[in-house]
C-alpha cells in the first residue's frame, strides 16, 4: 500500500498504461455495474451515483463491454448500456427503500440479471452476489458505523449498526474497494483503498465566470447530517451583515425564504458546474462523509472549501492543507476571512487544483481497472 497526499492507492499493481491512460496488451472485460440509482437531470441523486456512472463511463471508454443495472435508465450519452434492475416499485416506496438498501438489497441485487459478465462491480448490497458464481468486486462508499454515529433519529441509527454488522460480513467474504482511508479503518477487512476522482473535463477554473460578488455555494440537504439548514443561520446571521450583498446558492431541496439566498434543484451536469465556478467560496458543515466528492468538485473547479472536520473532509483536504477545516464557532468566520481576502482564495484555489490532479478520474479509472482485471485474470 502508498500513500501519497492523505490519498491511499490499490495494493495491485497497474496494467501498463499508454499516454492517453488506457493500458494496453489487456483483457477487455465484460463488466456489470450494479447500484440503485443513475445520474438524472430533474432528479435528486447523491455522490454514489455519480461515482457508479463515472466509473462506468470511464471503463467503457477504455473499450470494455459495460452494462450498469440500475432503477433509472443510463443518461444520455452514456457510452455504457443500462439495464432495469428488479423491484423498482417496491425499492421506490418509503418503506421499501428503508428495508431494501442495506437489508433485502443484497437479495435484490443477486437477481440482477448480469448474464455472461467475467466481473461485477457492485456499489452496494452485494453479500451474497459470489452466489451467481462470477467475480465480485465491492465498492464501499463509507460504513454503517459512521452513519450511525451521526445518525438524527434513533430508528436510522439502529438500521445503520445492522447495515455495518452486514458491511463486515461482505468484506470477509469477497474483495473489498474503500473509497478512503478511513473506511479500511473502520472496516479493516476492505482489501483496497481507491479515493474517488473527480473529472476534470467537467468541472475545472474559469476566472472569468467567477461572480462579480460574493458568492457562496452548498451542495447536500437542508437536514440530516448536511445541515444545510444550520448553514442558511449561520449566512443569515454572521455573513451578510459583513457582506450585506453576499449571495447564497443552496443546491437542495427548496427551504426556508431568506434575503439573497437561491435555491437550485433539478441541476443538470453543466448547470452544476457552472455554479462551481462561479462561487467564491464552497462551504460544507457536513458531520460525516465517507468520501465528500464536493469538495473535490470545488477544488477542481478552483473555488475554496471551507468544511467542518469530518473523516472525509480531513481525508480529502488532507487535514487543512488543501481548504479550511472549522468547526461551527468558527465557520462563518472562516468563510468571512475568505471572502475578503482575495490573495488567501488564490492560494486555496491553486492549492485545491494540484489535489484535484492527484485525485484525478483517470487514476481512480486506472486503479478500478487494474483490480478487475486482476480478479477476472485469477477467475480464468
């Protein structure tokens, strides 16, 4: 195992790779992706889902036969073939989807019909997928425990321990990806740590899109561990009244009215994007991610982040070297100090774009690839 900048690479060795980052003299794979739910314009979708459609893309583009089974259909222009997975009126229910991810998920998914595939790529739910009797790789996107931990109801707390229980199961029983570092922490039976990468041809700086003011962009929920709905408190009350024309932007579900506050929902990719690039600031008071793809996004995109200390934020700004880590006393204050201080957001903006090449898609692709490859080799 390396490390390198707080980021923890494959054990495996790569496949010899060309200029363009495609190895070559390799298999080419056929691979099924399994995950609940695609990227959607119109449609809240969370970072696992743009994780699974990434890494699919990625993979199809290097010439191997992917199909993804999921309850949506593959976004347009997907280089990827999709596929219906079972249930999708049970899973779309309140109580179906409690019961199913996490519990009788992993039953749902060995119904997945994955044909002849060499291997499975499977981004949840995948206990009993050696079942099917090919090649199974899992991706965990965080663990049970930690989403118990800083659960906001008891019953979400109890069903996330449960998750954690069958989480510890999986990873005792077939090859295990983490998406951080901490994740193996937490579940030392995860054979492989592959931080997430972020895709720079999507999201990268623009200067001249910057906003003529201050501008502040959220991405996540109003409740549950986003807090979203503190952030909006905190804008109303330590932000604007330094910056009475600061603006900002919540991409979430539709809150509470508040002077210079915009709410965006149903954003499509280049939407997205562009409100990257146009903030000043990337602000986070998440208690928990397993990874935080956002504050990636941001850094690529050249804005600041400012995000409360959690496992993943630590993780990815390395501990404070690549963005502000405060905690709530702290937070509005930090975002302030950003705000009017143009020479600190360059060398935070520099900062975060030499992380987001270390973190790059390309290397997350090549890692996946080389791990497959390796399963599907040792299955032949």
């Amino acid at each position: 195992m390396r490390e390198r900048s707080g980021a923890v690479l494959a054990d495996e060795p790569h496949a010899p790779v060309h200029a363009g980052g495609a190895p070559s003299n390799r298999r080419v794979l056929r691979i099924a992706v399994l995950n609940y739910n695609l990227p959607r314009t119109g449609f809240k979708r969370g970072g696992v889902d743009r994780v699974a459609h990434d890494l699919a893309q990625g993979l199809a583009r290097r010439g191997h036969g992917v199909t993804v089974y999921a309850h949506d259909p593959a976004p347009e222009g997907a280089a990827y073939q999709g596929r219906a997975l079972p249930w999708r009126a049970f899973t779309a229910t309140w109580i179906g989807r409690r019961l199913t991810m996490g519990y009788l998920g992993n039953l749902l998914m060995v119904l997945a019909p994955v044909g002849k595939a060499d291997v499975v790529l499977a981004h949840g739910d995948s206990l009993l997928l050696p079942l099917r009797g090919r090649p199974v790789l899992r991706v965990m996107h965080g663990t049970g425990l930690e989403e118990a931990r800083f659960a906001t109801s008891i019953g979400r707390r109890v069903l996330q321990f449960g998750v954690y229980g069958l989480e510890l199961l999986t990873a005792l029983s077939q090859p295990c990806v983490g998406v951080s570092a901490n994740t193996r922490r937490v579940n030392p039976a995860v054979r492989h740590v592959i931080p997430n990468g972020v895709d720079r041809d999507r999201f990268h700086p623009d200067a001249g899109a910057r906003a003529s003011r201050p501008a502040v962009l959220f991405v996540g929920a109003l409740g549950g561990r986003k807090r979203g709905a503190w952030l909006l408190g905190e804008f109303a009350r330590r932000v604007r009244p330094r910056f009475p024309d600061a603006e900002l932007h919540m991409v979430c579900e539709r809150g509470a009215d508040e002077p210079n506050v915009i709410y965006h929902t149903g954003l499509s990719d280049p939407e997205l994007a562009a409100l990257y690039r146009r903030a000043w600031v990337f602000a986070s008071p998440s208690t928990y991610e397993g990874f935080g793809l956002p504050y990636l996004e941001a850094m690529a995109s050249g804005t600041p982040v400012v995000a409360t200390p959690n496992v993943g934020s630590v993780e990815v700004l390395d501990g404070g070297r690549f963005g502000c880590l405060a905690d709530d006393e702290t937070f509005a204050q930090c975002i302030c100090e950003l705000l009017g201080d143009g020479g600190r957001r360059e060398a935070l903006a520099d900062a975060g774009l030499r992380r987001a090449g270390e973190l790059s898609l390309d290397r997350t692709v090549d890692a996946y690839e080389a791990v497959l490859l390796s399963l599907a080799t040792a299955r032949r």
